[in-house]
C-alpha cells in the first residue's frame, strides 16, 4: 500500500526517466562534446596533444576560410531551388489529386510513396547510370527526343560544375515532391466543403477560388511540408557523397559534405567541430527564422 | 425580390437512390418559407438544388419566372447561410463580408458602405478587423448572415443555421433573422430540423419526409389540421398523443375505444369519420387537449396512471401510460395546479372536438383537411392549392 502511494506520487518523473537519460546519452552528450571539441586543434593527422584554442577556429571559418563560405553559398542554392519546385508541384499534385476522382488513384498515390521508401544510395546508384553523359538514359533520350540538338550538344550533368547542382536538385525533386504532395493531400482533406461552395454562391471563379481560399487554408499545412524539407535539404548529405563527392572540384560541395570531408578525410576532428556547430546554428536559425515568419503571417 | 417555384423537382442520385421526389412548391415574393423533417427527408437537398449547389436530375426551377436549372449558383442571384458559418477562416470579418462584393468588382466605397450597413443591422461593427477564429458561435453566425446581406440576393437561403448554437442563442438568433426578414422583406428560406423554429419563424411550412413533401401550410394550419400521422407528431412540442382505437356505433352515438379509453366522437366529426375506409383509426390528442378529469363525469374518458411528472411553474407535464409496464408516453398538459403524484392512476378527459384521427393502415388524416392543401392523388403527398 505504502510502496503504491510512493510510486503514484513519483510516477511522473520515474516513468519518463528512461527516455530522458537515452536522449541525454544519445542528443545531449554528443552535442556538449562536439561543442567542446570545437574549441581545441583536435586532429589525428599529428601526434600532438590536444589544445585548447578558444575561438580560433571559428575564426578560421568566418575570416579565413573561401570554401566555407562557397559551400554555405552551394547549400543555400541547392536548398532553395529544391524547395521551391518541390513546394510548387507537390501542391499542383495534391490539388489534383483532390479534384478528381479517378479511378487508380489510392494506387497512384502509393506509387508516390515509393520514391521515398528506396534506399538514398540506391537512389544514387540509379540516377548515376541515367546522368551517365556518354551511355546515360537521359542523354539518350535527349538525343531520340532531338532536345540534345535544340540544347546545343550533350548534357554533362553532374560531371559539369554548372550543372551539377541543377542534377542534384532535380533527384531531390523526384524523390521528395512526393511527400509535400501526400501532407498537402492530408491538409486539403480536412477543408470543410463549405467555404467552397459559399465562394461558388459568392461568384468566384474556379481560378479565384484556388487562390483566394484554397491556397491561404492550407497555407500552414505547405508551411509545415516546406519547413520539413528545408531541414532536410539543409542536411542533404548521401545523394550528394555517393554521386559527386562535393565534385566536380567543390562544385557540389555543400556544408555537410565540407564538414564530412574536414572530419573523416583531413581527420582535422577540432575544426570540423566548429563547422558543425555553425551548420548546427544555420539550420537552427533559418527553422526558427520560417517558424517566426509563420506565426507571423497568422497562418 | 423573387418568387421561387419548384415543379417537379427530383434529385436521384447514383445508385437510383432519390433524395427529392416530385417537390412542387411555390414560394411567394418576401415570403419566408421553412422546409422541416428528420434529418435525411431531403431538405438540405432541395435547398442545395436551389442554391445550384446540387444538380437537380428533373423538374424545372423558376427564380422570377425565369429556369435557372443550368444556372450556376453566381447567377442566380442568391446568398447562402450555411450550417457551418463557412467563413473564410484567413480573411478578417470585413473581408469576410466584402468577398463576394470584390469578385463582382463592386467599387470599395460601395463594399464599405454595404458591409458598415450590414454590420450596424447585425450589430457587429467592433468585430470587423477580427478574424473569424477570434469570434463566437453566435457573432460567427452573423458574420454569416451579413455575408448574405450586403450581396443584396433575390434569394436568401439558410441550411440549418441555428444548429450549432446553443439553446438560449438559438433563440435569441432566432428572434433575430425573423427581424431580419421583416427589416429586408426578402424572400427566404431556411431549412431547420427543428420543429419549433419552423413553427416560430415561418409564414408557410414545407414539412418533408423520406424525400417526399408531406404538407405545406401556415404554422398553425399544420398544428390544427395536420394531413398524416408524420405530421401530427413531428408538429408540436410535447408532441401528439397516438392512441389505438376503433369506430363503432352506439345508440345513436360514434364511439372510438381501444385499450384504457372510450370516447364518443364530436358531431362535426361524424361526416368524415363516416367515410373512414376503415375502422381501425389512430386517434390524435395534443397533450393540451386532454385535462385531468378529477371527479368530474364525462361520456370520454381516458384512464392512465402517472409515470412522470414535469413542473414548469405556469403549467405541468403530465407523462402517463395505459399499461403497468410503463411502456408508452402519453403526455397531458395540465394548466391548473393538481394534487396528483407518480404512480397515481388519474382519469383524462379530452377535448373531442379538436382530436384528429387517422387512418390506421395509412396514416392519413380522415377529418377534411382545411385551408390552402389539398390531397395528392400521387402517393400521399399532398401539394400545395393554386
């Protein structure tokens, strides 16, 4: 009896406990460690003991460092156009979807889902053999299509630094449209009909209707898909290593794959660190940045 | 303002399921029509159907003698007030109101005029600048209703407004669209299951069943002389009392008895209980018809036992059954105060002149309908006089 009181008393501290110390163990300890590490000359590349260097390297990173900043200027380029084209047709798609009812549609839509379920580096692997410049499917079809004549010439795709980000981008789209398109699927399916059929009463146009009502009610519901895929674009990491490596030279070289490179190929543990945590702080501003901009807009 | 007609409208959907069939109303310029029934008589869709919102599958629908079966709902001159408020939830109050001005390219100076109007008529003025999520049920709905009002339709259409609010603003509101028709002297309908609010706000009572247009009459035409047994008891709170009986004759008299009751039928009744196709009938008694006896004789009488009884100060209502198990709600106004308690056995006595009878088998009333209604030959609906 004694024993049941103590535990109902104590329940809601002892039951969450669990989950606490593993995030504490898993989030919390890795974060405090690499924020640590960030301000020592941490490298496995010389025998040296471990110094503390205070803000040097962030320093190094802010002032010194061109392929930094080039690789922020990638990250931001290859997030914002897969956003904003992934945003655009993912809601086209599911405002479609919504429209019509035809038959096949459940089965289209779990088709959609598939490009998401297949494994990233099987998803590289594949898109390596279509950009492929001399043997590549796109480029073939390209050529029995005559677009290869009327675009001057072959595509290099990812093997030409102009293009590559473009390539990137466009598997982004592939992959990910898709689940923009399912979550806005999900919010139009919870519009009541009835502001609908008062704008018909009212004389709008179908035209008018979409964007005067649809469009502004899901609103937050494109927000929240947007803000998701920001976070991940941000981050896009495997597509990007096994394709290019960040190449050709560092045309492709985003935040993550710089970091990934400063940590595991130059073993420059102290500096990769630091980058980290300004990624860390970049994803955290611009997520807190649209959170506010949302709120603020009262969507 | 516009006349509506319905002409044989139907609305079959897929499946050959009809939700509307053969409705034929008139609807009178400035009049204030209520189609009322249970939930799935096909009201909403009859208003649907007039709105465009619905395809109608046959009949003709006039506004202002003019078929708008293939109008779309934005020519037709019509403003809908829906169950929901279907307000447009990132628009503020103003341009709430203001939309539909907007899409019809109506000069701002104009829209501010008509929305300042109809936010003063609808006392919401403080509320303009919010959005709809910061209002009320009850301010929502007027939002809803000055929607409507500053398009300045031919038409005003309401689909169960009032449904969603609770009891004491859905009075309230009430009282206050019916102001509201009489401010404008439009032509309206509303569509309510609510029985009172069809009694309360209409000048004439589409009362629908099973897709099927039962009556259509004043409030009170089909409070007294209700066509069928639907009627009788979906018109009036507390409702009809049905009771079980059979016609015969006794020295002279027609009595009407089944189990606890023997009434003698009033003379002006005779004629058309006369012609009943057949014995068995129901016989009909609002509960304000039928009084304790006390120890006063009467040549009808009702014997029942009490089984509940209600207090409501100026009267009481008295719930009853014939049977020991309490199975049946027969239900007496009593206006005097009584000295009578639960399980008591009590002795009623009706008021013969005004009880209504039915047929047993039908359900159809078997005393002549008065007033503007007629008999159907076609089912038994009954359609509205020329």
């Amino acid at each position: 009896m004694r024993m049941g009181d103590w535990y109902d008393r104590n329940a809601f501290w002892l039951l969450p406990s669990g989950a606490v110390i593993f995030i504490l163990m898993l989030m919390i300890y890795p974060l405090g460690y690499t924020i640590y590490n960030s301000f020592t000359d941490w490298s496995l590349t010389h025998g040296d003991k471990v110094n503390f260097v205070g803000f040097r390297n962030y320093l190094d990173i802010f002032f010194r460092d061109d392929r930094f900043w080039g690789s922020v200027g990638r990250t931001i380029y290859f997030t914002g156009l897969a956003m904003v084209v992934e945003v655009i047709l993912g809601v086209l798609i599911a405002v479609l979807f919504d429209a019509k009812d035809f038959s096949g549609k459940r089965v289209a839509r779990s088709i959609m889902l598939m490009a998401m379920m297949a494994t990233p580096v099987a998803v590289a692997m594949v898109w390596l053999l279509i950009f492929e410049p001399t043997a590549g499917v796109l480029n073939y079809l390209f050529k029995s299509s005559g677009l290869e004549a009327l675009l001057g010439g072959k595509q290099l795709w990812i093997t030409d630094s102009s293009s590559v980000i473009p390539s990137l981008v466009l598997i982004d789209i592939w992959e990910w449209t898709p689940l923009i398109a399912l979550i806005v699927i999900a919010g139009l399916a919870t519009l009541s009909r009835e502001p609908y059929e008062s704008a018909m009463v009212d004389g709008a146009t179908p035209f008018q209707i979409f964007f005067r009502i649809t469009l502004p009610m899901i609103a937050p519901t494109i927000g929240v898909a947007a803000l998701l895929r920001l976070i991940d674009c941000l981050k896009t990491f495997d597509i990007i290593y096994v394709m290019t490596m960040g190449g050709p030279g560092y045309s492709s070289e985003t935040l993550n794959i710089y970091t990934y490179q400063m940590s595991f190929q130059y073993f420059n543990f102290g500096y990769a660190s630091a980058l980290l945590v300004v990624f860390l702080c970049l994803v955290l501003g611009i997520s807190l940045l649209v959170t506010y901009l949302r709120r603020g807009l009262e969507l | 303002m516009a006349k509506v007609e319905l002409k044989n409208i139907e609305k079959i959907y897929e499946g050959n399921v009809r939700a509307v069939s053969n409705a034929n109303v008139v609807i009178e310029d400035r009049e204030f029509v209520v189609f009322v029934g249970p939930s799935g008589c096909g009201k909403s869709t009859t208003l649907r159907m007039i709105a465009g919102l619905e395809e109608i599958s046959s009949g003709d629908l006039m506004i202002d003698e003019v078929l708008v079966n293939n109008l779309p709902p934005k020519d037709r001159n019509i403003a809908m007030v829906f169950q929901n408020y279907a307000l447009y939830p990132h628009m503020s109050v103003y341009e709430n109101m203001a939309f539909g001005l907007r899409i019809r390219k109506i000069p701002n100076d104009e829209i501010d005029r008509r929305v300042q109007d109809a936010a003063r008529i609808l006392s919401i003025q403080e509320y303009l600048r919010r959005k709809p999520r910061a209002l009320s049920g009850g301010q929502r709905q007027r939002v809803a209703v000055g929607r409507a009002i500053v398009r300045n339709p031919k038409v005003f259409l309401f689909d169960e407004p009032l449904s969603n609010l609770d009891a004491k603003l859905r009075v309230q509101m009430r009282t206050e669209i019916a102001k509201l028709h009489n401010r404008l002297n439009a032509t309206m309908i509303y569509v309510t299951h609510d029985q009172v609010e069809a009694m309360t706000m209409g000048d004439k009572i589409v009362v629908m069943k099973d897709g099927l247009i039962q009556q259509i009459g004043s409030p009170l035409l089909l409070y007294d002389h209700p066509c069928n047994r639907f009627v009788a008891g979906f018109i009036g709170s507390p409702p009809m009392n049905f009771l079980e009986g059979r016609l015969r004759e006794e020295d002279g008299s027609l009595l009407v008895e089944g189990e606890g009751f023997k009434f003698v039928t009033a003379d002006i009744h005779r004629d058309d209980l006369g012609k009943a196709p057949s014995p068995n009938v129901i016989v009909g008694i609002r509960p304000e018809h039928l009084r304790i006896a006390g120890s006063e004789e009467g040549e009808s009488i009702l014997n029942a036992h009490i089984t509940v009884i209600e207090e409501l100060g100026a009267e009481a209502h008295m719930y009853m059954s014939r049977r020991a198990d309490d199975t049946e709600n027969l239900i007496s106004r009593v206006e005097q105060r009584h000295d009578y308690h639960i399980g008591e056995s009590a002795r009623f006595i009706p008021d013969m002149e005004h009880v209504r009878y039915f047929d047993a088998d039908s359900g159809r009333a078997l005393l002549g309908v008065i007033g503007p209604i007629r008999m159907s030959s076609r089912r038994s609906a009954l359609s509205q006089d020329e």
